[in-house]
C-alpha cells in the first residue's frame, strides 16, 4: 500500500462486496493486531500510523456504524436506526447487531494482507466469536496492544477530537491540529466533531469500557498476546514505543 494514497476500505467501510483502492500485498507474516484501551486513548490514531509501517488495514467498527449513518433513511434498517442510538448515547451495540456486520466482512479478516482491528472485539463473546472464526481459517492474532492513559488524559483527547467527514482521518483541535481549520490534510474533507464526544456521552462510554471491555485485557493476558503500551507522548513516540514492544514479541517478523 501507497504509504500517501489511503485505502478507501470500501469493502470495510460500506459493502463487503466492492474491491477497496489498494489492498495490502500478501506478506510472509501479516499483522493481524487488535488495539485495545479506552475510548479517546488514541487507538485510532495509532492504527492510522500502524497501517502505514505494517501495510495491514485500518479495520474499526465504529467507523462501519458511523458510515452507515450516513446512508439515506430508505437504506437504514431497524438495527441499525437502534444501533445509532445505542452510540449516540456512548453505550456498547449489542453483541449479535456487531458480530453479524463483522462476520458480513469476514473477508477482510481473512485477507493475507493482515489487519489491525480498532473498537473490535469489545465484549467477551466478540472476542470468543473472532477467535473462532480465525481458527476456523487457522489463523491466529499477532498480538493485542493495551493502550494506557489517566482518565483526564482521556476526557481532554475525546473533547477536542475533529474527524474527517470522508477518509475519517483523526484530528485534536490543539494536540493534532489540521493544517487548515477544519478541513482534513489528507483529502480536503469537512472535519466535524463526533455526536459521542459530548461530555454525558464520554462519561457512559468510559462506565461502559470498565464495565464490559476491560476484561478483554485478562482475556488475552491469559492467551499470552497482551502488549501493555503507555499512551502518553506524541503520537509518533506512542508508535516507536509500540513497534518496539512488537518487534520483542517472538513470534513476530
Ligand atoms: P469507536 O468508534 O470504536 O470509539 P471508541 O472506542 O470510543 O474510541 P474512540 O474512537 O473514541 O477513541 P480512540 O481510542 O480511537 O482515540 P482517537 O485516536 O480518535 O466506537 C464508537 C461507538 O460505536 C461505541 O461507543 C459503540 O456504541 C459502537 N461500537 C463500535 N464498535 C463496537 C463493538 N465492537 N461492540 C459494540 N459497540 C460498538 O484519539 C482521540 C483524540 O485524541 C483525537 O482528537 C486525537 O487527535 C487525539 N490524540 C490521539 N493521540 C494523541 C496523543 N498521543 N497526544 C495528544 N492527542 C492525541
């Protein structure tokens, strides 16, 4: 993948069917990488760096729920109308609405290119349900970086989060900020600031990480793919701290 030219992720992002602008090569050893840590620890922003050193694709189920709600009321289905609401208000999407949109992209999963999963899984039963279904292929992940950051940290990055409307690209309005007010370096699209960013919704979706995806982390403990990452620093610091804990990993090229 073009380090400049962005992946589209269509089949990802909007219909599992389509062909994305350019896919990862087939590498001997692909990443195959979940990120997991808070909301606003800065998972997406790592996976944006992640996917132009590792070449594997930027896979977020937010992202999907996001694309969708942008699609004309005749194309939205009841499940997702709830699932909208389940967002807006910072709660998690039930389990079986997530795992019947990811196993839809089950493609993108399997690919050789190799993935690095961002907001997915987020339960016990997503995460019973990707490594069935990886098995199943006998694949298995790389490993499972735990991003790590004091909850104020947190509450400042998610408050002043800008989002690109069109490649979805991260921004923060003081820490990342854009070249050009509110508008993305990368493609020139709109920034905007997320429905879930407001402070009632922040407080909700931090309970509800403590509550259903913090035992994610002795989940994969126990598997021995745990990478614990402080998410202090810049951006590019947090992924030299990344990479470096990847490349100890033995499994790993
Ligand atoms: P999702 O889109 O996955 O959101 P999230 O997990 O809450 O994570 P965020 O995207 O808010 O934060 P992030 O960690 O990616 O941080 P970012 O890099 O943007 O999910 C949204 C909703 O969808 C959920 O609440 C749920 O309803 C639903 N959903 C999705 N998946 C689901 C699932 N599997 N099951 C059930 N429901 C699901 O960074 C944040 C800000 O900080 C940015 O402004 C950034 O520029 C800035 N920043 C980043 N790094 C740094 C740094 N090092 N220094 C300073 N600023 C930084």
């Amino acid at each position: 993948m073009n380090a400049h030219t962005k992946n589209d992720r269509v089949a990802w992002l909007q219909d599992p069917a389509a062909k994305c602008s350019s896919v990862p090569a087939d590498g001997k050893n692909p990443w195959r990488l979940v990120l997991l840590g808070a909301p606003g620890v800065g998972k997406g922003t790592q996976a944006e760096l992640l996917t132009e050193r590792l070449r594997a694709c930027h896979l977020s189920t937010g992202d999907v729920f996001r694309a969708a709600s942008k699609r004309t009321d005749s194309e939205q289905s009841p499940a997702l109308n709830a699932s909208l609401e389940y967002m807006r208000r910072g709660e998690l999407v039930p389990d079986s609405t997530v795992w019947e949109m990811v196993r839809e992209r089950s493609g993108c999963l399997l690919h050789c290119g190799g993935f690095i999963l961002d907001g997915f899984p987020r339960t016990l039963s997503q995460a019973e349900s990707l490594k069935a279904l990886m098995e199943n292929d006998q694949l298995s992940l790389s490993a499972v970086v735990n991003y790590e950051l004091p909850v104020e940290d947190i509450v400042r990055r998610l408050s002043g989060r800008r989002t690109c409307e069109q490649c979805k690209s991260v921004f923060h309005v003081s820490e990342r900020p854009p070249k050009i007010n509110g508008i993305c370096d990368r493609c020139g699209g709109r920034l905007y600031q997320r429905e879930d960013d407001q402070p009632e919704s922040i407080s909700v979706r931090l309970q509800v990480y403590e509550r259903s995806t913090a035992p994610l982390v002795q989940f994969y403990g126990n598997l021995g793919l745990l990478t614990p990452i402080v998410a202090k620093g810049s951006p590019a610091e947090i992924l030299e701290r990344t990479m470096e804990q990847l490349r100890a990993r033995p499994q790993l090229p």
